[in-house]
C-alpha cells in the first residue's frame, strides 16, 4: 500500500492580500497521514492552501486525497511535489494520472 494523504475541509477559503496589496486566498484544512500499512498517524496536522485569485478556487468542505500528479522523481530520483492537486475521497483517479 502507498502512503496517503488524506485532507478535510471544514471552511470555505479566506482572502489574503500580499505586500503589495493584490488579493488572493487560502483555506486550512486537517491532514491525516496514512503510513506503508493503512494506518493514519493519531493526530492530524493543520496545512494551509494556496488556492488561487479567486474564492471560486476553494474546495468544498469534505475529504480530499493528494492525487498521484502531484509528486514526481526529479533526474537524480528524488522525490518532488509538484503543486498540490486534490481529489475527492471516493472518485476513483488511474495511477499515473496527469503525467
């Protein structure tokens, strides 16, 4: 079994503005991490997220799962996450999608 991340949404996304003034949003949201075996860590982490210019960016309150485009190997076979993509738990997604 991979590892899995695993992302609730309790609240809608909020507006930010940088340093120089433009506006944006982010949305906090608990992860719970699985490990090797299936078995989530006992306490989940809060994360915050970028999620875009527009409130419309932000997820739905509900569960989400890290979808497998979001980390790749580097040329040396290190592990990168690229910008985090996020999929409904329960939506069946191929792995390798999005390569």
């Amino acid at each position: 079994m991979q590892m899995q991340f695993l992302f609730s949404f309790k609240k809608p996304a909020v507006q930010q503005t940088s340093k120089t003034g433009k506006a944006y949003f982010t949305q906090d949201a608990q992860c719970v991490f699985y490990g090797k075996d299936g078995k989530p860590e006992d306490l989940p982490r809060k994360v915050n997220f970028y999620v875009g210019e527009k409130i419309e960016d932000g997820y739905a309150p509900g569960d989400y799962f890290l979808a497998p485009q979001s980390i790749g190997v580097d040329d040396r076979d290190g592990l990168v996450l690229k910008r985090a993509v996020l999929v409904p738990k329960g939506a069946a997604v191929a792995p390798g999608a999005g390569k």
